[in-house]
C-alpha cells in the first residue's frame, strides 16, 4: 500500500475510533470507582432522566448511568425540550441515591456544571467557562444543559438524575437558539470522542461529589468554579421574577447562590429556583 493510502486508511480508522459509540466504548473509557460503573444503553429513549429515575425506582445502584444516542423527548429547563437527535451529541443522566435533606440537591448540578467544564477541556484541549448556575459555554456559547430531577418520598430522597446533555458535533440549530449554542467540534475544530468525553467527566464528578459530600456544602470546589465563571467580575442583568436589576458578579457562594454587588455596594445573594442571569448585552457577557 502506498504511504497515501495507509494514511488514508489510518484516518478512517481514526474516525470510526471516535465515533465508536456504545455500551462497549463506554464501558472501555470509562476509569472511576462508582461512577458510571454500570451502564444502561439505549439506541434511543425518550428522556434519559425520565429513564433513570424508573431504572432508580427499579432498584438501580447509586452510579449507573443511563445513556442514549438520542432522545424523543429531551427534556431542558423550564419545561423546555432538549434538541436530541441522533449519532452526534452525547446525552446521559447518571442516577445517585444520597441520604442527604432534599434541599442540598441542587447543589450537585453545580457540581456536575464543573466536572463537565473540566472535561471538555481535558478531551478537547479548549477552555470552557460556566454560565450560573449550569450552562457550559465555549467562547461564549452554550454547548452542555444539564438538568437535575429527584424523587421525594416522605422528605427522603429516592434518587437524584443528574443529566447531562452536550452538543458534541451538532452542526444546525433551531433558529431561535442558533446565536447561543454551539457544538465542540465546531470549536475546536477536530473530531471528538463522546465515549472519552463521557469518561473524562465522569472521573471529575466522581472526585467532586466525593468532597461535596463530606460537608455538603461546595467550599470544596468554590474557587475552581469560580475560576470558570464566565460572568465573574461583570455586569450581569438578573431576571428575578420579583423584580429585574443588575449589578457585579461575584462567584458563588458555599451553597452555590451567586453573589451579585449592586451599585451601593450592597451584596445580594441569588438562588437559582426560578432566577436566571445575562451579560448586559447578550446570553453571556
Ligand atoms: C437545559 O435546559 O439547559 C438542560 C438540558 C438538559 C438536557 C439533558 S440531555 C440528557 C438528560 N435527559 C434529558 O431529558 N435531559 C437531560
């Protein structure tokens, strides 16, 4: 074979390595004590938190992960849908089954929010920022949701699904995010395994969880997160339902509410629930 050829034959090779997608990719990549320990996989579902949750109600351990190539009904915040369509994006929901009070559960999507950051820096070799309190952006655009759903029973958590949805090599979006979303191929221009990419942010939620635990609290990783924010240290609009205003943001605090410094200098301390910031002049900055 000529040297052209081989190396054709090499990138093809390459590619189908990547794009390896599947229960035994996963299972290949993934090097953690618990996390992802046991997969589910589907071709598709409807919604991996939906699915977790009944695997969870079913008996499923703390750690397993159920993943999808694409889902029928992905569900985003706020009632909205998560775009999910199949062979390019990565879109998993892990499923954890704490002791902790129901209240502390929210924490964990900050949690996930850093371990996703750090994992596409890892695998794609490109800074990533975080948009409080969960969005993952890169240069500015989202390309990770993640959506935390819990089921309560007599003020005891049954489970926790943290789920994780990134626009891997995505390359069209609906109109109406199309200015705010991007995908990571697109950004860092080369191929990216969502096998490894899925790998890589499990191992950094493993660790973090495991040190949010022995406080509940995220002292822990609170200057890490900090670090990652992609607003820190500027002007943020508030869109509080009780009332709009802007101010400085700060980071957050050890229990993830964003601290955001009016114009008097006072700091008012924003909880997640039905609040959402901007940058003054766009999604971000
Ligand atoms: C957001 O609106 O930003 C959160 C989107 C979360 C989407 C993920 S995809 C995997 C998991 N299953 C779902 O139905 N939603 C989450």
């Amino acid at each position: 074979m000529s040297g052209k050829a081989e190396a054709a034959v090499d990138k093809v090779f390459v590619k189908e390595m990547l794009e390896a997608f599947g229960r035994e990719a996963l299972e290949a990549a993934i090097d953690t004590k618990w996390a992802g320990k046991h997969i589910c996989y589907f071709k598709e579902l409807d919604s991996t938190n939906a699915r977790a949750k009944q695997e969870a109600d079913n008996g499923a351990a703390e750690g397993t992960l159920v993943v999808t190539d694409m889902q029928t009904a992905g569900r985003g915040r706020r009632g909205r849908s998560w775009n999910s369509p199949a062979g390019v994006n990565l879109y998993f929901t892990l499923i954890l089954k704490p002791v902790y009070q129901p209240d502390k559960a929210a924490m964990v999507t900050l949690v996930m929010a850093l371990a996703v950051a750090e994992g596409i820096s890892l695998t794609c070799g490109m800074e990533a920022e975080i948009k409080w309190p969960n969005d993952v952006v890169v240069n500015g655009k989202k390309v990770c949701g993640i959506l935390t759903e819990m089921n309560v029973e007599h003020g005891q958590i049954q489970c926790v699904a943290v789920g994780v949805g990134v626009n891997v090599g995505l390359q069209e979006f609906p109109p109406e995010i199309a200015d705010k979303a991007a995908s990571l191929e697109a950004e860092c221009g080369k191929p990216v395994s969502r096998a490894a990419l899925a790998a890589n942010i499990l191992k950094a939620f493993e660790k973090y969880y495991e040190s949010f635990l022995q406080e509940l609290s995220l002292s822990c990783i609170r200057d890490k997160y900090n670090r990652r924010l992609v607003n820190r240290d500027r002007e943020v609009r508030v869109l509080d339902p009780q009332g709009e205003f802007q101010g400085i943001a700060r980071g957050i605090n050890e229990f993830g509410e964003l601290l955001v410094e009016r114009d008097d200098g006072s700091v008012t301390m924003v909880f997640a629930g039905e609040v959402s910031v901007r940058g003054i002049y766009g999604y971000t900055v």
